[in-house]
C-alpha cells in the first residue's frame, strides 16, 4: 500500500495541466470512498482553461487502463477522446492466440470519442501488434455507418452497414463467402460463395 500511495503522489505531482488533481477509487465502474475495497484508482482534475475534467485510471499494479475526459467533475458524463489498454496477455488468454510484445505488456486496445455521454464517430479496437480489429461508426450513441472486423493480418472477416443500431443493406461474413441484405435490421436475402468483403476505411 505504501508504494500504492508514492505513486498517486507521483502521478499527481506530475500533471500539470490540472487544477487541484486528486485521486478517486474504484470497484468496478463504481466510485468507493475506501482504497482498502478498491480494484482501481484514478487520478482526475479539472482542465485549467475548460470546463472538463480528465482522468487517468490505473490498476492496482499502476497499469494505465484509461484515460478520458468529462463534463462534471462527478465522472459521469463522458465528454472527449477516450483511449484504452490491455494486456497482450490477457488478449491471448482470452482469445486462444499467441501475440508477444518486446519490452513491454500493453498495448492501445481501443480507441473513440464520447460527446455529452453518447459515442460519436469511428470507435476503433486494435489487437496487440497494432493492426485493426474491428472499427464500429457511433452517431449519438447510436451504431450508425460501417462495422467492420478483421484478422490479425488486416484481411476483412466482417463488414456491413448499421442505420440507428440496425443491420441495413449488404452484410458480408466470412470473408465474403455469405452474403445477407437487411433492411432496418429484417432480413431480406442470404445468399453464400460471394466476392470478398471490403472494409475500407474513410
């Protein structure tokens, strides 16, 4: 717990972009006010010059797992770029693959932006040797744009198109060899052996 404590200090002293940085503890996604119950921390502050807070939240072995910015200082409106990390362990463990890092153990494991609590824009997952693994597009929170899933090498497993959180158009699977249309999330046809799916980025 003491070196716990040296390194919030240390984190603290070292963010100079905010105003009155304080450290915050979590169960879970839950904010608890006792460190001896928590499974996390975060160091937040708010932004000098803005109305954002920004934090920074850390396991308890002081791995960064998040940073993030909000509108209130209570954490709870989700409001910028918000960045991710995983343990390339962990991603093996979880998905029966073999990926290895030299001189490290995280990686970048997604990336998007929230505006005023909803997610907006292109959401982005990576696996951990930095290629694409799937790309999902968000209007006000909402599934709305190209979805699309990769493999490791970045050949193009999945790819289709969402209308507010609906299946709509050509959806390809399996590297193009099934092909369904949908219209507002019914589907109208299915058909197998098409032309290879694409999932190009814009």
């Amino acid at each position: 717990m003491k070196k716990f404590s040296i390194f919030i200090v240390f984190i603290i002293l070292s963010i100079t972009a905010f105003a009155q940085a304080k450290p915050i503890y979590f169960r879970g996604n839950q904010v608890v006010n006792n460190a001896n119950i928590a499974t996390s921390y975060g160091v937040y502050g708010k932004i000098e010059s803005e109305n954002i807070w920004t934090l920074k939240k850390y396991s308890l072995y002081d791995e960064l797992e998040m940073t993030g910015s909000y509108k209130d200082g209570a954490l709870k409106i989700e409001h910028g770029n918000f960045v991710y990390y995983n343990d390339y362990r962990d991603f093996n463990y979880q998905n029966n693959t073999a990926f290895y890092l030299k001189d490290k153990t995280r990686y970048v494991a997604q990336t998007g932006r929230f505006e005023n609590g909803l997610e907006v824009g292109k959401w982005m997952m990576f696996y951990p040797n930095g290629n694409l693994l799937n790309i999902t597009t968000y209007v006000a929170g909402k599934k709305n744009g190209l979805f699309a899933y990769y493999d490791s090498n970045g050949n193009v497993i999945q790819t289709g198109n969402f209308v507010m959180d609906k299946k709509d158009g050509e959806w390809f699977y399996n590297r193009g060899k099934k092909r369904e249309v949908y219209i507002m999330g019914v589907l109208q046809k299915e058909n197998r052996n098409q032309s290879k799916a694409s999932g190009t980025i814009n």
